[in-house]
C-alpha cells in the first residue's frame, strides 16, 4: 500500500510516496527492500538547487542508520519557481518495517543563501511486518 507524505519548507515542497518490493525481498533471509518516489516542487518565487541529502533510516529494531551525499541520483538539480523534479530510490533494511526521514540541504540561486527543505517522515511497511494491538 502507498501513502504520500508531504512537507513544506521556505517553499519548497517535498512528498514522498514509499513502496515495498515484494520482488527485491527475501524475508525468510531477514532482507526487505522498498523504493521511495519523491517530488520535489518549487512553490516559492526564488531559484533553489538541491546541494546535498541527508537521510536519518530507522529500522523495526529502534536501529538508526545516517546517510548522507551531494545531491540525489548523482544530481544537483536547479529549479526555478513552479518548477519540480522527481526521482526515485530506494534502500534495503533487515527488518520488515521502518522510517526514513531526514532533509534537502538548499542553496538559493541569488545570494547563496543555504536552507533545508525538510523531508517528511514516511514509513516503511511491508506484509510480513507484525501487527501489535496497544
């Protein structure tokens, strides 16, 4: 199942859409993997570029891994107001569930100006995931 999640930052807009690759999984080898959708659109009225990702991945187990990198998908990308990029990604864990959230760190084209754009909480699920009542 997809849900969207979304966040908005100085204007720019980011949602992000997860899902499980029942394909890409062996879970009798404790081993999942999703894929992650992202769009990034400018709602605001100055140019920005992507610089650099960081990424905070907790799995089902309370571990937390931090992953961070220029750009996204070997890319820096620019927009300008109205403008959008999508991509898609996505990361393996050992458990059959989990969160990644974590930030877009900005430039803005005038002044240079660095921001970060936040990138929402969404979370990992997959079937094989236990279901616990509280």
């Amino acid at each position: 199942m997809a849900h969207d999640y979304s966040a908005t930052t100085r204007g720019i807009q980011v949602s992000v859409r997860s899902f499980f690759l029942a394909d890409h999984s062996r879970p009798a080898e404790g081993k999942f993997f999703w894929a992650y959708q992202v769009r990034i659109e400018n709602k605001g009225a100055e140019q920005v570029q992507l610089l650099r990702r960081s990424w905070t991945i907790t799995d089902g187990r309370g571990r937390i891994q931090q992953v961070q990198g220029d750009g996204v998908i070997g890319k820096q990308p620019v927009l300008g107001p109205g403008e959008a990029f999508e991509y898609t990604s996505g990361t393996p864990l050992d458990t059959p569930s989990g969160i990644m959230q974590g930030a877009y760190h900005m430039s803005v084209a005038a002044t240079g100006e660095a921001f970060e754009a936040a990138i929402p909480a969404f979370s990992l699920d997959s079937p094989h995931q236990e279901m616990r009542q509280h």
